[in-house]
C-alpha cells in the first residue's frame, strides 16, 4: 500500500472507504497506514456510542496493512454499475 492508494475497511458492519495519506515501515516489519476516511460518519458515531458505554476510545489512528483492503474504484464502479442494471430489470419484473 502506498500513499494516493484507495483502501476499504469493514468495521461491524460499517464499510469504509478512505485515502492512504502517510505510510510508515514499524520495527516489528508491520506496514501501518494514515488513512484519510470518506464520508465516515456511521463510523465515527459507533465509535463515539463504544466509548460512552465503555469508557475508554478505541478509534485508531493507524492501522496495520493487513486491515486494509486495496481499492481498484474502476472496477468498483463497473461493478456497481452492472449490479443497479440488474436491480432496477428485476424490480420491473
């Protein structure tokens, strides 16, 4: 993973999408990444609502490249894009 990269994490449920904006090469020989989260609300909110009932903030500022999933947006979006064809013909239905 390099930075400019797309990465997708999953959270409970909650599917993030971000940027790659700093890398870092631990002593542990781990990659960890600053990601810079699109439209992260639902996450935020949990995260908030977790710590209210626990007590403690378990957000991260890194994550370990292993959390990350490489993003290649074109061909997510093709494949968005053919899956709503196929919704709406089988709504008409």
């Amino acid at each position: 993973m390099n930075v400019g990269d797309i990465v997708y994490n999953q959270y409970h449920g909650i599917d993030r999408f971000g940027v790659v904006e700093q890398t870092r090469l631990d002593e542990d020989g781990w990659k960890y990444c600053i990601v810079d989260w699109v439209d992260d609300d639902k996450y935020k909110y949990a995260m908030q609502w977790r710590a209210s009932l626990i007590g403690v903030d378990h957000s991260l500022e890194e994550y370990r490249c292993s959390q990350l999933k490489l993003v290649d947006s074109d061909e997510w979006i093709r494949i968005m894009k053919k899956a709503k064809k196929v919704s709406k013909r089988i709504k008409n239905i």
